[in-house]
C-alpha cells in the first residue's frame, strides 16, 4: 500500500528504506520478510494533534536524534541479519 501511496515499485521502496531514503521498518516473517514504511513518510500524512511550533534548537535537536535513530536502526537490523546468517552456519 506504501508503494501504491508514494507512486513507486514495491522494490524500490524496500531499497528506499534500506538505504535510509525513507524511514521504515522490515521485520522477518515466517516465510518472508515484512516491510513496513511510517506513516509520516506518507504523502498526505496529518498528525491527530497538531505539533506546536518548534524553535531552533528544538528542531536542531530534532534533527540530531532523528538521524541517531536511523543510525540505530540500522545497526540493530544488521545485526539481526549477521546473528541470521550466523545461525544459519550451524
């Protein structure tokens, strides 16, 4: 459904949220990986509650843990992936 939204292939979002051009998430399934993309990232995308105006240091700072989120995200998924292939040795 995200890709039909952003008005692009299903791979192409994948690859999108792999390299971190869109923020999403991939969680491993039974029998395939599942996808999943924030809404945020969603054209169209309204907050239930409209946000009140950030000042400068607030959206600096913002910006910091936003990028420090994506960076931990995809360590953890590298992470799983190395423990994946690692069990998958045994």
């Amino acid at each position: 459904m995200a890709a039909r939204l952003l008005g692009r292939d299903v791979r192409t979002v994948r690859r999108m949220i792999e390299s971190g051009e869109l923020e999403g998430a991939v969680v491993p399934g039974r029998q395939r990986r599942r996808w999943f993309v924030y809404s945020d990232q969603l054209p169209g995308f309204a907050p239930s509650t409209s946000p009140r105006l950030r000042s400068g240091s607030e959206q600096s700072e913002l910006a910091v843990l936003r990028e420090e989120n994506a960076d931990l995200r995809a360590r953890a998924q590298a992470a799983e992936e190395g423990e994946r292939l690692l069990l998958a040795k045994r």
